[in-house]
C-alpha cells in the first residue's frame, strides 16, 4: 500500500504508522541529494515561536525555501501581537491578540501551520494535556505541525530514529537504548525526554533510563517496557543524554532545585557513556550534561542528529503538503 501523507497535520509520532515512518525517514534520507525542481513552488507556510529556537527554526525556513516555498516565521510578543491563551480572558493586560483570533487568521493564508510553545512547568496534569497545542489545532484551518510542545518534540523523533538507523544500524530492534538523565541548572521539561522514548519504543529497543530517585518519569503512554535504574553507568548501545525536572515534585521548583543540585555528578563523562553511542538534542550545557570528551569524541551522533533536523524537516513538509 502506497503511503499519502497530504493534508496531514503532525502532532507526535504516536500519530504515524510504522509505513508512514518507514517512508518519512526514506523520503529525508534520500533528501541528501539535492532536488532543484522546486516542488513546493508557490506553497507557504507559517513557523510560529512561542519559545525560543535555533535548529527547528533553522530547519524549517530552510527547508521550505530548499523545496521552493515559502515560510513566514512569527514570534509573537516580539515581533507580531503578543498572544492571549486563556480562554474567555479579559484582555486588559498585555496580551493583545487572541490565539483564536490569530491562528485562524494566519490558517487562512498558509496551507501549514508549525507552532513551538513549551510547557508551562506549573501543572503536571495541565501540561500532560497540551492544552496549547489542542487550542491551536482547534483553531486552525490547516495542518498543524508540533514544532515541540509541551510533552512531544516529534520532528526531534524522527531525525533521531534516523541518526539510530544510519549509525547503529538499520536494525534498532533489542538494541538497547538507555535515557540518561543528566544535572542542568534549570529544571527542563519533559518534551525531548519522551520524544526520544518514543523514537526508541516504535524501534523496538530496549528501554532503560538511568536517573537519581525521585527523576522516574510516568511512562505508561509508551505501552512499552521501561526499565528504570538508580545507577550512573548503565551501559547500552545508545545513551540518550537529557535534563529533565523531577517529576516526584512538578512544580514544586524551589524544593525540586535542592534535589537535583544533588546529582551534579551525573554528567555523561567518558566512564558513564562507556562503547554507547552518544546523543543530544541539543542545545547543551557542555561540561554540565556531558563533558566535551564524550559531545566531541567519536561516538557522539549530535552533529548527526541536528543535520538530520532538515532533512525531516523537508521530508515532512515535501510530503504532506505535495499537490
Ligand atoms: N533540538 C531542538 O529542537 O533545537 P532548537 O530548540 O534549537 O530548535
């Protein structure tokens, strides 16, 4: 069966069948040659940041223009009207465009719609939900792209399972792949960590994530096993770098900050990384997270995986929005 990804919107991974991904990583790898025929000539689309971003803004305006479209990036609050989320508010304070009012005005011009809004880190509950992200798929009149949410990041999953499938080998099944929590100075949250969990679920690895007590992430959506270990090495094929917020005290931050500032020793060096192969979303606090030895040394996959960020970036766009 052949695979039609047009009109569609891409929310999280968890959206696409293994063919559908099968056939976004073979359309982005073969992406790598150059494709002057301008297919996307005369399609524009629109990159909305509610947070800040280097790869999947870069990724995105390349992308559109190495495919001949067009894409507008919008930064509300600094350069187009700052956004009001609640519903039913009195906006007699800052904000001065509703979401509404401006997701159904930028869907009316666009045949696509990225937008990046990162979670709230007030409420579990309330950022489990994506009550963002639904409110702009609510609103809009087009394919909706997450650009990272409050709990996803699918374009990072899918350039990751390609760096996995391109440097491990394209059989990822029962390879392991180990989620290694590491110290940041801020509490992050949980959008990368679960993407990449996701990634390596619909692989069919082996999943361990190594984190300090209290770090144990609620992983019952992955409907997959997840081993959790207590240990800094914990070898495995891949090790995943990440920082995340202790989940055991979401939204408690200044209690959650005394915790974490425990665990300094937990950054990725030579000896906890051991024969794995390294990977980080970037971006990074080098010599916090990981030390330069292992982010530069020659296991590391991170130049892999942002490289790979375009070419998803244009596979995706090239395949849900093709006449
Ligand atoms: N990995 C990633 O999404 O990078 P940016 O935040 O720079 O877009």
């Amino acid at each position: 069966m052949s695979v039609d990804l047009r009109g569609r919107s891409l929310l999280s991974l968890d959206e696409l069948t293994d063919e559908e991904i099968d056939h976004l990583l073979a359309t982005a790898a073969a992406m790598r040659t150059p494709d002057r025929s301008a297919p996307l000539r005369g399609v524009s689309v629109a990159l909305v940041f509610l947070n800040p971003s280097l790869r999947t803004r870069l990724a995105g305006e390349t992308a559109m223009a190495d495919l001949g479209g067009h894409a507008a990036v919008l930064s509300p609050g600094t350069d187009a009207w700052k956004w009001e989320t609640r519903d039913g508010a009195v906006m007699d304070g800052d904000t001065v465009e509703h979401l509404r009012d401006a997701v159904g005005t930028i869907s009316s011009m666009v045949r696509g719609l990225g937008i990046r809004s990162f979670a709230g880190m007030k409420s579990w509950a309330e950022d489990a939900a994506e009550p963002l992200l639904k409110a702009v798929v609510a609103a809009s009149a087009c394919p909706v792209y997450n650009l990272e949410s409050a709990q996803d990041h699918p374009l990072q999953s899918l350039a990751d399972l390609l760096a996995m499938r391109e440097a491990v080998g394209p059989t990822l099944h029962g390879k392991t792949f180990v989620l290694a929590w590491a110290p940041h100075p801020k509490p992050l949250p949980m959008a990368v960590p679960f993407a990449a969990l996701r990634a390596a679920a619909r692989a069919g690895m082996k999943i361990r994530i190594s984190c300090p007590e209290g770090f144990a992430p609620d992983t019952a959506f992955l409907r997959a096993p997840v081993e959790v270990v207590h240990d800094r090495a914990a070898a495995g094929d891949v090790v995943y770098c990440k920082s995340w917020g202790a989940p055991s005290l979401y939204g408690k931050w200044d209690e959650e900050k005394a915790l974490r500032a425990r665990h300094r020793d937990w950054t990725v060096d030579a000896a906890r990384l051991g024969n794995a192969r390294f990977m980080h979303c970037l971006p990074m606090r080098r010599n916090v997270e990981a030390t330069d030895e292992v982010v530069d040394g020659p296991n590391s996959l991170v130049r892999h995986q942002a490289r790979n960020r375009l070419l998803v970036q244009k596979a995706v766009f090239l395949e849900t929005l093709r006449p």
